[in-house]
C-alpha cells in the first residue's frame, strides 16, 4: 500500500491543499494530476483523478494532485486556467525540491486537461496525458505529438466530434473507450489499465 500524505504547499495566491501519494518500489519520477472544473464541483478528490493517482503510484511515480485556487483549503479564487496553471508550477517546484530532478509527468481530467496543456508549455515534462480535454470550452492548443488523449465514446459534457476536430490538424491519435461519459462511471478500472499501458515509464 501506498503512504499518502497530506500537505500544504506555497502557491502564488496563498496556500495549496495538496495529497501526494508516494511510488509503489523504487520512485522513477514524478506525476501530476489536475482536477476538473472548480465551478462545477471539480476537486482533487474527483474519481477519475484518483484513478489516475493510484495509477502513476503503482506505475513507480510519486503522484501529487491539489486543489486549485479556492477550492477546498487552497486560498485564491477561480482564475480561467491562467492562476490554476501557475498553481500547478508551484506543486511541480515543490515536488522536485522534495524528490529531485526527477522526469515529470502531466496528467489533467477536463479543466485540468486544459491546465496541463498550458503547464507543458512551460515545464518540459516526460509526457502529457489528457483526460477527456474540455477543447472547446477552453482554448487548448497544440500539444506534443506524443500526448495520450482518452476520450468517453458518449461524453456528454465534451462531445467526442469535438475532440476529433482538435486532433485532427495535429494528427494526433485518440483512445476512446467505448460506452463511457465524462466521468467514466463503471469504467475507471478500464481507464487506469489504458494509462498504464500508454504511460512510458
């Protein structure tokens, strides 16, 4: 089993609320998990993040996830993306204060798909795992031609046409697992078995 703990971490509008989850073995590197959105009840606790968490554990990864800015015990308040990515540099820095300059991996759910696109652009990490990315709600550029994009056959809140549309012109492939929504109710067992077999570490 894997010790979690629970910290605090310096952010740039106050306090983070953070859980890291230590590397099942010898820790190969570092992941990062982002939340949903935060005006739509996204929070770390939010079960595709955790999936996603014990996942990177198992993996060897030490996995850190954190409440974005004004949620949860984190100060701040709801910033578009642009605070919750700097947010997310913050937890990067601390994480490599506590365990070295280890290989960083992004993973983001959602909003958080779309911070982690951002932080990418401004942390070279190992590699960029998105999670149902909100393409259209928010401006999510091009990422990396190695980035793992899954992706709910049915999501109702990201329809997958529109995924498509934003991979297309970066030829870019998807994993879409069939019959699932945007939260991947019944099939976060699925989910973590596709980010293990993806993940290159």
């Amino acid at each position: 089993m894997s010790a979690v703990r629970e910290l605090f971490v310096d952010g740039p509008a106050g306090q983070l609320e953070v859980v890291a989850t230590a590397a099942a073995g010898e820790c190969r590197g570092i992941a990062l998990v982002a939340h949903p959105h935060p005006l739509y009840g996204g929070t770390m606790d939010n079960k595709v993040v955790t999936t996603l968490t014990k996942t990177f554990s198992r993996l060897g990864l030490a996995a850190f996830r954190l409440n974005f800015r004004g949620v949860g015990q984190s100060a701040g308040a709801f910033d578009h993306g642009i605070g919750e990515t700097e947010d997310m540099l913050a937890l990067a820095a601390h994480a490599r204060r506590e365990l070295g300059d280890l290989p960083i991996m992004l993973a983001g759910f959602s909003f958080g798909a779309y911070v982690q696109s951002r932080v990418q652009a401004q942390l070279e990490a190992r590699q960029l795992i998105l999670v149902a990315p909100a393409v259209k709600r928010f401006e999510v550029g091009a990422v990396p031609d190695d980035t793992v994009v899954i992706h709910g056959e049915q999501d109702e809140v990201v329809p997958l046409v529109d995924v498509l549309d934003w991979a297309r012109p970066q030829n870019l492939p998807l994993t879409v697992v069939p019959g699932a929504g945007h939260f991947f109710h019944g099939q976060l067992p699925l989910l973590g078995r596709i980010v293990s077999n993806l993940c290159r570490y």
